[in-house]
C-alpha cells in the first residue's frame, strides 16, 4: 500500500515537539516540506514545583511517610498529546490535510490515538512508533519511507 502520496502530512512528534511536514512529491522520492513547527516549554520537575513533597501521619505510631508531589512535567509531556490532538481536529477541519501519517514515540503515539477525534482518525493512513524528532527532514524522509514500507 502506497503511504506517502503527493499532499500527505506527517505528524513528527514527541512529548514537547511536534513537525508537520507535509508530502510534496510521490512516494517513492517523498520530499517533506514543514507547514508548522510546535514546540513546549517545559522545564524539569524541579524548576516548576513549588514545595517539598507532603508528609503524613501513618496513625498512632511516630512513623511519618513521605508523599509524592505532583510530576509537572510529566503531567506537561501528557496535555501536550491531547493539544496536538486538538490541533489536528482543527486543522482538519479547515481542510489542511485529507491523508496523515503519525510518527511519534510509542508513548505519544499511544497518547495521540487515545486524543484524536474521529475526523482525524479517519484520515491516519500509517503510523510510525520511533522518536525522529531531532533529525534532519531528509532522514525523516527516508526513515519514515522505510518503516511503512516494511509495515
């Protein structure tokens, strides 16, 4: 099955980037152009907590046990799946793409299909579970050609 027809997009995410790109060419020799690039700040944990974490009486005994304070970041990487997931509605709607390729890490991926709407859902025509965030458009092209192929 042929993926990356003209007019394509891929989605290149992870947790706090997101490329899209979009297929200019055919698909043996996909050429990916970037229609937008997103990118979160999110700082670590530490920059962004506020206090120590809570600690809590176990009952009548001295014994006092810690309690997790809440993982900012972690709970940033999450939300930042389900806003690329609005986004994609949105530019769904507008009639940006018709055919979409997802590639992300496995736990975005896993965050994004949990979060698309129907009408995105609809238009994922392959999807891809490797982080390519950091590499150049070219080797995307290539890596993602490859791993569809091989799907």
């Amino acid at each position: 099955m042929t993926f990356l027809t003209q007019g394509t997009w891929v989605l290149v995410a992870d947790s706090e980037k997101a490329l899209f790109l979009e297929n200019t060419t055919d698909a043996q020799n996909p050429n990916l152009k970037v229609r937008r690039k997103d990118e979160q700040e999110n700082p670590s944990d530490r920059e962004q907590s506020a206090n120590r974490p809570g600690r809590f009486n176990d009952g009548p005994s001295v014994h006092r046990s810690a309690v997790d304070d809440t993982d900012w970041h972690q709970l940033a990487k999450e939300r930042f799946a389900s806003d690329l997931a609005d986004r994609l509605y949105k530019m769904a709607h507008k009639g940006e793409f018709e055919r979409l390729v997802l590639v992300a890490a496995p736990e975005v991926l896993g965050e994004l299909r949990k979060n698309l709407h129907k009408e995105v859902a609809d238009c994922v025509v392959g999807e891809v579970a490797k982080n390519l965030t950091n590499h150049e458009t070219s080797k995307i092209e290539d890596m993602v050609k490859q791993a569809l192929e091989n799907a």
